[in-house]
C-alpha cells in the first residue's frame, strides 16, 4: 500500500507585486509504497521544492491531493521529517541539544531524548561532538546533525530538499553513502529532492522526472540496482550507465555536464 499518494497536485503562485500568476506545478501525481527512497528530479523552477513543501505541509497546494497513511495532509506534521539543504540547525544550541529538540517539543522526558540522541549521533558518525555547536563543525558535519535530527524523532516519512547542495564534491559522496547505510539500517519512506542526476540514480528505489514548468511526471523510473550500495559498485553497474543516459537525454543535458 502507498504510504504517501500525491494526484493531481496543481500548485498556482500569484506575484505580489504584479498579481500575475504563474502555474509552478501543472498536474503531478505518483505515489510511495511505505519504506521505499524516491527522488524527484527535473528542470530548474519545475516545481521539485513546491512538492516537497506541499507534502511537509508548508504550502497549501492550489488543487489536488496529498494524503498520508490514508489522511489529507493539512499543515506540517511530526510524521514528516525535514532536512534542509541549509541544515537549518539553531546555532546557539549543541549537537546534542539540537538533535534532542523535536523530541523535547514532543514531551519526551529528558532521560529519554539523551538516550535517542546519543544513538543517532553514533549512527551518524559524530560521537565526541555531542557538545560542540554548529558553527565548529564542517558542512558535512552539519548536515549529519540534520539528518540526525530528523531521525531522532522517526518520522513515518523524511522529507529532503538538495541535503548536499552545499557542501563540497568529495565529503558529498561520503555523505550519500553514508545517508543511504543509515536509509538502510532504519528503512524510512524518503522524498528527496535533487538536481544531481548520478545522486538521484545511486540513492533511490525509484527516479520520478518532472517536465519544465507547468510541470507533470515525465517519467517514473525504477532502479534496479542491488543494494547494499556503494558509489564504486553503482558506477559498474550497467543499469547505471544505461538509466543516467535515458535521464541525461529527458533533461537535455550533455552527459559530461552532470545535471546543471
Ligand atoms: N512563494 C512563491 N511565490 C511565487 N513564486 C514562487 C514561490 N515559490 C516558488 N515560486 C516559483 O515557482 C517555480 C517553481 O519553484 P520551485 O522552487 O518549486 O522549483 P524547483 O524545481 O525546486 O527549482 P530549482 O530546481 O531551481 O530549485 C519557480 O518559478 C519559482 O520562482
């Protein structure tokens, strides 16, 4: 059964100063079977962020529906998990104090919430920085404690808007690989949103293609490549090199460019 079903999701911005409007989401539907990694990739301001934020429940869409487990989802939820591609972390609060925040907001008492946090953060590969704060760690480093944080609190869906955008080329495949042994380990349904082609192959179950705006599905590709996975496994792979040509060819992008 699906765990989360978007259909016809429409999502119309009207400009504040002009009052324009402008179709971002045209009509998209797909859905997510419980536990399964999905990435939505396509066209820059195809409306990848607006579907992601409709499903948190940030944005009310203009039309369609969006239901989890069965319910119409309404506004932001402890159900659904966000990792920002900025980490959003509170920089006055410690690794610790971060991560065990959505607990503390859920009224897990506080013996608890160290018990949870510390175990996270050992998942995470950050034990010994429980008591540093955000501006003494790397942005590889930061955006563990966001993953961190969201899987502190078990989120029946993680929810992840381009987590590596900012950091640099070398840590962010660490990083992939490491997200994806924990994905393994805890099996949550993810939302990921991508530009990067090769990321959206080597993380996902499935690859769902926006077109240009106003956007639909393209197309709904699924990965068949074994895991457990590592980049150098998945760069051998032939389904690899065959699913990235056909994505490479539906976003017209040279195959040396790598996405945009
Ligand atoms: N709050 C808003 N008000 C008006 N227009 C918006 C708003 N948010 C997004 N847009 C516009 O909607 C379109 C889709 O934006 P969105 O960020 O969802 O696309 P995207 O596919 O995630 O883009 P990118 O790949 O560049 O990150 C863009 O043209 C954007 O400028």
């Amino acid at each position: 059964m699906s765990l989360l079903s978007v259909e016809n999701l429409n999502q119309v911005y009207t400009d504040a100063y002009t009052h324009e409007e402008m179709t971002a989401v045209g009509n998209v539907s797909f859905d997510i079977p419980e536990g399964q990694f999905i990435s939505l990739i396509g066209p820059s301001g195809c409306g990848k962020t607006t579907v992601l934020n409709i499903v948190a429940g940030f944005i009310r869409a203009s039309g369609g529906s969006v239901m989890l487990a069965g319910k119409p989802i309404s506004g932001p939820g402890p159900d659904r998990g966000v990792v920002f591609q900025d980490f959003a972390l509170f920089p006055w609060k410690s690794v610790e104090a971060n991560i065990a925040f959505g607990l503390k907001m859920r009224g897990v008492d506080k013996a608890e919430r160290k018990r949870r946090a510390r175990e996270v953060i050992e998942l995470v590969g950050l034990s010994g920085f429980e008591a540093k704060y955000p501006h003494e760690l790397s942005g590889g480093m930061r955006q563990r404690v966001g993953v961190a944080r969201v899987l502190a609190t078990e989120p029946t869906m993680m929810l992840m808007d381009e987590p590596f955008a900012s950091i640099d080329a070398q840590t962010r495949r660490v990083l992939q690989q490491e997200v994806l042994r924990i994905w393994e380990q805890e099996r949550p349904t993810v939302l990921f949103v991508t530009h990067d082609v090769d990321e959206a192959i080597f993380m996902s179950d499935r690859v769902i293609v926006l077109s240009s705006r106003p956007s639909a599905v393209q197309a709904d590709i699924e990965i068949p490549i074994p895991r457990p996975r590592t980049w150098s496994d998945v760069y051998a792979d032939p389904a690899f090199v065959r699913i990235r040509r056909e994505l490479m060819a539906m976003l017209g992008v040279d195959d040396d460019e790598k996405g945009s």
